[in-house]
C-alpha cells in the first residue's frame, strides 16, 4: 500500500489553458473574455507575482504584441520568451483581449509574496532549531510549492530539486519529479518534460506502487501527445481510463478526447473495435441510450465478440449533449469528486468513431470538421498537431475504403467522401506521391478510375530480406576494414 500523493496541486494547469485560449485566433471572444477573468482572479487569490509579471508586464510579458510597451525603451528588443512557445497559440497573440497590466497590483501581490517567503525561512530555521527532519523537509516542501503557486518555474524547480535530493521515500521521490513535470507541461517546456518522464519511469521500476504506476501512464500518454507520437500515447491514455486519478493533470473528460483521438488515428481496426468502439468507459461516455446503462452497469463487454451497434447514423452530429462520467468515481462521497468540470459535447467525437468505424465517409468527413473545430483548434496539447491529425485521419480513412477494391471509379469515391472528385484527386496524388496509398489515379481514358496495387507480399519479404542482407555485409565489410581483420593486412 503506497502513500498517499504530494505536491499534487500546483501549479493549476488549467490556467495554462486560458493563457493559450488569450493568444489563439480560433478561440471565440466570449471564452477569451472568460480567459481574462479566470487568470486574474486566480491571480489574485493566490498572490502569483512572478506570474502575472511573465504575462502581463508592458515589456517582458508573453501577452504583448509585438513592440507593444518597448517602444520607449532604447536598444531593448521585443520581448518573446523561447519558453513562452508552448503557453501560447503558434500565430501568436490575437485580438485586444488581454491581461492589463497594474503596477500596484504587482508591488501588493510582490510584498505578500516576501512576507510568506520570511514565514517559511522562520519556519525551517525553528525546525532546524527544535525538530526533526520530518518537520525540516516539511518546511522545505512549502517553499517548493510556493513557488509553484506562484507561477516562478525556475524556482519552483530548484526548490523541489533540493527535496528530492533530501528525501529517501520513493513514493515521495516520486511526486515531486511528477510536479516537476507538471511545471514543465504549464510552460509547454518538452525538453523538460521528457527528461522528467523518463525520471519517473525508473523510480517507478525501482518500486513504485500502483496508485503511482497508474498516474505515471497519464503523465507519459499526455507528453507523448504533445510530442505527436499518438501510437504510443493511444494505449497508455485507454489504460489510464479505467483506473483514473490524476485530476492535477487534466480533466477526466479532457482524458477521454485525448484518448479517443490517440485510439482513432493511430490503432488497427481490429484494436480500434475492442478499446475505442467496444470499450465500456468510452461508450459510458460516447454512447446513446442503453450502450450507456449497460456499461454503467457493467453488462457491456469490449472485445471482437461484441455486438457491433446497429444504430442509425445517418444524420450529422446532434446538439444532444452527452455529459462525461467517471467510472472510478462513481459512488463516492462528494468530498471526494474533483471540482465540477463543464459540460462537454461529445457528439462529433462520438459520430467520428462509428462513422469511421462502419465506413459512412460523408458523416465522417463532417464529424472530422466538428472535432477540428471544437477540439483541435481550441486545446493546447492538440493544437500544435491538428493539421497532422486531420490529414491522418483523411488518409486513414481512404484506405480503409480503397483496401476493399481493386479498382474504385473517381466519382464513386468522391460521392462516398462528400467532396469535389477535383479535391479527392489532389488528396490523394499527394498520398500517393508519398508513398502512403499504393494506387494509381488514371482520369485520362474515359472517366476518372483508381486502381490499387497491392503489394505481394512473399516479395515484399524477399526483397527486404535482400536488402537488409546487402546492408548487413556492407557494414561488415566496413567493420573488418576498421578493424583490419583481412587476410592480405593480417599476414
């Protein structure tokens, strides 16, 4: 039985959303304004100086535009912090929504700030004094984690750094590289991120206990994400469903979009069916009417053998609002529940995964411009890859329809797809110019027809057999040059 977590509230990754939602073209102005609130409240209530100087100041704030506040000042360029590039939208500040910037503010916040700082040094020094290590590495502890309050990342990292150097509890080591990593995700720094994880997993190996193991896979999926390797985030985000508990990471409905999404582009279809279409947390959520009792209940199976939904698909995605559920948190006390998320729509996810699944193009085509729209463009960790996601989603699906035949009419696929056959055809050349669909487009006698050529693959294994065998004897003959092991040197 492991300890329970620490150091798990800070920083509050959600205000790294707003930052983003300040500073991306897509966001509309109601939820920018909402934004701006949010960050300023937060703040306020938790006296973040270091923050809201990052943000807001007139010349070294993120949030500026470009020259804004820096004219006046000689010889000192615009500022743009290289950190800032994972906090913000990749077009860069939008609109005239902002935080103001209150010198005031920032002095009263600034001394509040020194004068807790003076109650923590007080605090070590009398542990020191008259207790133990326990109450010294308590003391530190607070200090690590004001700095994490307060939105200081250099120092927030450097405090919990001398924590861990000073604690010889595992569970404890633990927890603070993962608040490590938190502090790494609210500033979009990868590099630190991916150091960390990685940290983690070995003093996870060392002996870490499930409940840690288990937070560990949400932590690793995310960054995975964010790193655009969706085909190792897919099975750690699904494992994460079922088990979740790391509400200091994200949401648990924001869990489910990242996981649906990871699953959708990047496992086979056979794997698709059993932990995206099939599985019971996703159908809690994504499913309608009594799919949704019986996985609430448990009487809904995943797996091949599960009976695929007949449901009928054939209208666009509804307004009907399918609220997210938390299977681990069902039937818990209130004191337990993490704060009241906001209402999401799933429907589009929802319409995406049966569409694609049971091969209605046209409905997926539209339900792929829902997702962008709603998902894609507006959070962070997706924001970065959307383009990627939808060509990938657009090329999954074409081979999905074009393994099925050997010759496939132009006009027939555009019509199943919803586009222009002008469209399709300069999709798909691209695809194919790339190697990714093995066809070719004639549209040269008569109508315009696509004729897939699969490869065989006996001959397929034999010429790679061919070609890592010439590879092989290549760097061997390197290796005996380099080693000077022919008979000729040798004698």
């Amino acid at each position: 039985m492991g300890s329970d977590p620490q150091y798990a509230k800070w920083p509050l990754l959600p205000l790294s959303q707003h930052v983003f939602t300040l500073t991306n073209p897509y966001a509309s102005r109601p939820a920018q304004t909402a934004s701006v609130k949010s960050l300023q409240d937060a703040i306020n209530e938790h006296k973040m100086a270091p923050l809201y100087r990052y943000l807001a100041h007139p010349i070294e704030g993120i949030l500026n535009a470009v020259g804004e506040g820096s004219a006046n000042v000689v010889g000192k360029p615009p500022s743009r912090k290289s950190s800032a590039v994972g906090m913000i939208a990749s077009r860069g500040p939008s609109s005239s929504t902002n935080v103001p910037w209150d010198e005031a503010l920032y002095q009263s916040l600034q001394a509040d700030n020194d004068r807790e700082l003076e109650e923590i040094q007080k605090e070590e020094e009398e542990a020191v004094e008259k207790a133990g290590e326990t109450e010294i590495q308590a003391a530190r502890g607070k200090r690590a984690e004001f700095w994490a309050r307060v939105g200081d990342k250099e120092k927030a990292i450097a405090a919990y750094e001398d924590v861990y150097e000073k604690t010889g509890i595992l569970g404890a080591k633990i927890d603070l590289v993962l608040a490590i990593i938190r502090m790494g995700l609210f500033y979009g720094d990868k590099l630190l991120v991916k150091k960390h994880v990685e940290r983690a997993k070995t003093l996870v190996e060392s002996g870490g206990d499930w409940d840690r193991r288990n937070r560990l896979k949400a932590y690793e999926g995310l960054y995975l994400l964010t790193a655009r390797s969706y085909n190792l985030a897919a099975p750690l985000l699904l494992d994460s469903l079922s088990t979740f508990t790391s509400y200091e990471l994200c949401t648990y409905s924001n869990l489910v979009v990242y996981s649906v999404l990871a699953g959708s582009v990047s496992l086979k279809r056979v794997d698709f069916k059993s932990k995206v279409v099939d599985a019971p947390e996703i159908k809690a959520i994504l499913g309608d009417g009594d799919d949704k009792l019986l996985a609430l209940s448990g009487a809904l199976s995943a797996g091949p053998g599960a009976d695929v939904s007949s449901q009928d698909t054939s209208a666009a995605p509804s307004a009907a609002r399918t609220t997210v559920v938390n299977l681990t948190t069902l039937g818990s006390s209130a004191a337990d529940q993490p704060e009241v998320e906001a209402t999401v729509d799933f429907s589009p996810l929802a319409q995406l995964v049966s569409s694609l699944y049971n091969g209605r193009y046209k409905l997926f085509f539209q339900a792929l411009a829902f997702v962008e729209e709603q998902f894609l463009t507006q959070d962070r960790y997706l924001h970065e890859h959307k383009n990627w996601f939808v060509r990938e989603m657009r090329l999954r699906a074409y081979q999905q329809l074009l393994q099925s035949y050997r010759v496939v009419g132009l006009d027939s696929m555009a019509n199943d797809f919803g586009v222009t056959v002008d469209f399709l055809d300069r999709d798909l050349a691209k695809f194919i110019a790339a190697g990714r669909i093995p066809c070719t487009i004639d549209r040269i006698s008569g109508k315009g027809v696509i004729e897939t050529n699969r490869p065989d693959d006996k001959n397929k294994q034999y010429q790679d057999v061919v070609r890592q065998g010439d590879q092989l004897i290549t760097k061997l003959q390197k290796y005996g040059q380099a080693v000077r092991l022919r008979g000729s040197e040798r004698a």
